[in-house]
C-alpha cells in the first residue's frame, strides 16, 4: 500500500515519463506499507507509447529495503559511537558549528561540556576492558538522562564525552548543570559484583562572538585539563590566561626529554625535626628542574606533565638512586646518622607501571642504605586506586624492609579499613590541618584525632607545612613528635643542612647516653626528649 506522500510523488512520476518520449526516467524512490512493514523500492520508467508491441508506459520496480537499511547503517556508524550508540566526534562538530551559526544569527550563546572520567585505566587493568566497555555504557547513559532533550551528547573516544548545550541564557545555568552530572555519575554501580564509584572531570567553554568550532571545542578541552590537574572530581570553566598555560605545557613537554639527558633535574631535602629537641630525625628528597631559560621549576609545573609524557617511571627511578646515593655520603658527617630517615615520594603511575620494588631494591643495593632507613611516600588516592594490586605491590615493598608512609593525610579517603589492610607506618598531617592549629577552633581536634588514631593503630605521625611556633607547639601537646616545614628550612642542598641547627642539635645530643637507645621495631621516629633532659 502507498504511503499518501509516494501515491502524488507516483503520480508527478508518471507525469514525467509520459511527458518523456525518449530514454528511461528514474529512478524515484517510493515506500510501499506502514510502519515496521514498510518496504522500499525503486522505480524507472520509459514512455513506450510509440512502440507498437507495448504502446504504454513501462515501470519497472525493484526492492531495495536491504539497501537501504545497509546505508542507515552506515551512516549510523559514520555519525554514531558504536559502543554507547552517543553521538560520535564528526557528528558532534557538525552539531558545534550549526549551533555556532545559529548563535551568531540570533545572538545567542552556546556551551560546550568536555567530560573525561578520572582514573578510567584503573577499571580496565583490574576488571579487564569487557568490564571497562560496560561501565562506559553506562556512564553514557547517566549524561544522556541528565542532559536535555535538545543537548548533544557525544562519546569522542576511550573515556572522554562531550556535551552540546543551545540556547543558554546564563553562565551559571551551565556550571550548575555540569556539577548536577558530577553528582549523577559519583552515584555507585555494580560492575561484575563489585561496587564502582565514578568520578570526572568537566571543562565548560562558552561560545564568544565570531568564535569557531574549533576554538569552543579547543577552549573546553583546556578548562577539563585544568580540572584534572586541580584535583579531578571537578568542573572548571574557560578562562583567556588557560591558553598561555597550555603553551607553557607545550613547551615543557618538548624540554622533558632533554632535561632527563642532560641532568637538568636535581634534589633539594628539607629537614624533618623532633618537635621537642628540634634536631634532625631525617630528611625528604624533593625534586627540582633547573630550566635553561625558566630557572628553578618547582615539582607543580612539571611533575603532571612528566608523568602523562611517559617519563615519570624513570624520573623516580632515577630520584631514589640519588637520594640514596645522597643520604649515604652526607650522613657520615652527622651524628647517628646511621639512623636518619630518607623520605621518598613515589608517583601512582610508578607504582603501576613500573617495577617500583625492582627499583628499589637496586637503589639499596648500589648506595648501602639499610632498608629500614627508606620511606616510600604515597597518596591516599594512590593507595585506594585499583587497592587489590597495590596490597599486594606494599606487601612486596615491605618484604624489603622499608617504610611505608601516607602523604597529606586526611585530604583523601581517610579510611579506617585501608589503614588496617595495608602495611602504613607513618601518617603525614596534612599542612591544612596543621594551618587550622592556629586559625580554626576545631583545629586542635582534627589533629588529635590523627595523632590518636595513629597511636592507636601503632603509626607514627609526621605533621607537613609547620610554619608558626605555636604550631609547634600545639602538635607537640598533642602527641606529634616529628613535624617538617618553613618554621625549620625550606628544601636546600644537603650541605646547606650540614650547616643548620637542627643537625648541630642532633651533633650535640648524641652525645648522651640515651643516645645509644635503638629505634623502635616498627621503626617510627622518636622524639628525643630524653636526649634533651641529659644534655
């Protein structure tokens, strides 16, 4: 059965071949049925009329539904994500630019999202890419039920989505919805009976005057870099001065390289200090690049960059090897120094991707450093991420006989259970929580609820960013014996600290008796306030 639109294009058809004397006319296309059953055809026509054996007019019709659905098909996945059936990048910036065009005619103002999911590698590595490609689907489907009828949402590869928004009347309209799809996608899920959280980072750009689809789309992948490097689990907005950072990034990028051969990296060490005698109980290697044309850069501007170039497995390999190599040689001036502390930050990626006990072990071995003399510094994000492999990489760590220590504490999960399962010696007070000694009424109890819980659970606890005497102090009344910041010294060269009052304290105390006391079989720092009331 003729549709009613095919019965009149039927009729204008055979208009046109019986208007025709000549050659065949064709093909139209035309739909026989309704709905499901709908099949396609094409018609040709001849005008025959003069032809004595058919004096008529000639159709001829052919099924082509296969064909047609194999063209749908095509364009589906010329346009479409296979895997979330979402709108694909070229569908996407197809849809940017006839916004943009739209926007400009009446106006108006358009918005892009760049959605990134943080941590995504970690799902494939312990659940396999099966697991990953379903967890993907269905983040997918949370955008889309969060998005309006109108919006675009794309999938633009691996784990980065993109939303198109029309018609926006504010900025903050925007910002509310992209911390509206925070929230959505934080809700948990069952992945092969397992509970998963997932987290993203946004980049929210607005379209300006005259403005391209490639710099909008541009300007929203730099904002959603920016929120990753602010800490993930966010959204951040475009700014004008993000485009001079990206070059700056750009531009270290291609100086990694040569920094790494031609040793332009080095380690400073601030001193960490026994809050009561303030001499020295060890030292924490930081990592310094000397810029050929920028100068001094501090670990903030280049680490992230380093670690998404691929180098960062090395860069840490080479840290402990020299660190090492450092704190053997300058402690033979100090007093005990046998027993001084040497701590170490280790990067998640090195942790997962390279051989972080291998390397270890060979930095002990070529400098002497005794196991227990090395702390291994990690984040309590490094820690939780993909937890099962990293229990057992700790395990294999401390078979070695080093320490392990959580840094900026309390910033992160702060969980009970990690604290128990993994093989922690030290918690490091976040410097907030330090900072909030002296500037917050609760201060004092969130300290001393860290202190508490490291006692209780046998740890010992190093407080960060000690910058006030009063600070000091108050830690030292709650229970914290060791402590680090700019109070003591920034981070300088070791021979710089030959020369502090910190080891000239430590010189001059152990010379004591109590001195000779071992450190404890856990090997946590310990205060020496017996050292200070027999000198």
């Amino acid at each position: 059965m003729w549709t009613g639109e095919d019965r009149e294009r039927l009729k204008a058809f055979l208009t046109e071949v019986a208007a025709s004397h000549s050659g065949t006319i064709g093909p139209v296309e035309l739909v026989i049925g309704r709905g499901a059953q709908r099949r396609f055809t094409e018609c040709v026509g001849s005008n025959l009329t003069r032809d004595s054996a058919v004096q008529g007019l000639a159709l001829n019709f052919r099924d082509i539904s296969e064909r047609k659905a194999l063209e749908a098909q095509l364009r589906q996945l010329a346009l479409h994500d296979p895997l979330t059936q979402l709108a694909n990048r070229n569908l996407f910036r197809d849809r940017v630019h006839h916004a943009l065009s739209l926007a400009q005619r009446n106006k108006s103002c358009v918005a892009v999202m760049f959605l990134d999911l943080d941590n995504f590698k970690n799902i494939n590595d312990s659940l396999g890419h099966d697991a990953g490609d379903r967890l993907l689907r269905t983040v997918a489907q949370r955008i889309a039920a969060a998005c309006r009828s109108s919006d675009t949402v794309a999938r633009l590869g691996g784990d980065e989505f993109a939303v198109l928004l029309e018609g926006v009347s504010a900025a903050t309209d925007v910002e509310r919805r992209a911390e509206a799809l925070i929230e959505k996608l934080q809700a948990p899920l069952a992945l092969d009976g397992k509970e998963v959280h997932v987290t993203a980072s946004i980049g929210v750009a607005f379209s300006a005057a005259e403005a391209a689809p490639e710099v909008l789309l541009s300007n929203a992948d730099i904002a959603m870099y920016h929120a990753k490097a602010a800490g993930k689990n966010r959204h951040i907005t475009f700014r004008p001065q993000m485009q001079d950072l990206l070059q700056e990034r750009i531009r270290l990028e291609a100086d990694i390289g040569r920094a790494l051969a031609r040793q332009e990296l080095f380690l400073e060490y601030q001193p960490i200090v026994d809050l009561g005698s303030r001499s020295i109980l060890g030292v924490e290697a930081l990592v310094r690049w000397r810029h050929p044309e920028a100068g001094v850069l501090m670990p903030a501007r280049f680490i992230q960059v380093i670690e998404e170039c691929g180098h960062v497995v090395k860069l840490g390999r080479w840290v402990l090897t020299q660190a090492c190599r450092d704190m053997c040689a300058w402690r033979e001036s100090i007093a005990g120094g046998s027993a001084l502390r040497l701590a170490v930050n280790i990067s998640a990626r090195h942790l997962e991707q390279g051989d972080l006990v291998h390397d270890v072990t060979q930095a002990l071995r070529e400098s002497g450093l005794e196991p227990d003399n090395l702390v291994i510094e990690l984040t309590e994000s490094t820690i939780m991420d993909n937890s099962d492999a990293n229990l057992e990489r700790f395990r294999r760590l401390k078979a070695l006989g080093i320490r392990l220590a959580i840094d900026d504490f309390g910033t992160g999960y702060s969980s009970l259970s990690y604290l128990h399962r993994f093989p922690i010696d030290i918690l490091k007070i976040d410097r907030s929580f330090v900072s909030s000694l002296t500037n917050s009424d609760s201060g004092p109890e969130l300290v001393r609820t860290v202190v508490t819980l490291g006692e209780t659970l046998g740890l010992d606890t190093v407080a960060e960013g000690i910058e006030l005497d009063a600070q000091a102090a108050a830690l030292l009344a709650l229970g914290c014996v060791a402590g680090q910041g700019f109070l003591f010294a920034k981070a300088g060269s070791l021979e710089e600290l030959s020369h502090s009052p910190f080891v000239a304290r430590r010189n001059a105390l152990w010379t004591a008796q109590a001195a000779r006391e071992a450190l404890s079989a856990t090997g946590r720092f310990k205060a020496l306030s017996a050292l200070d009331q027999s000198a």
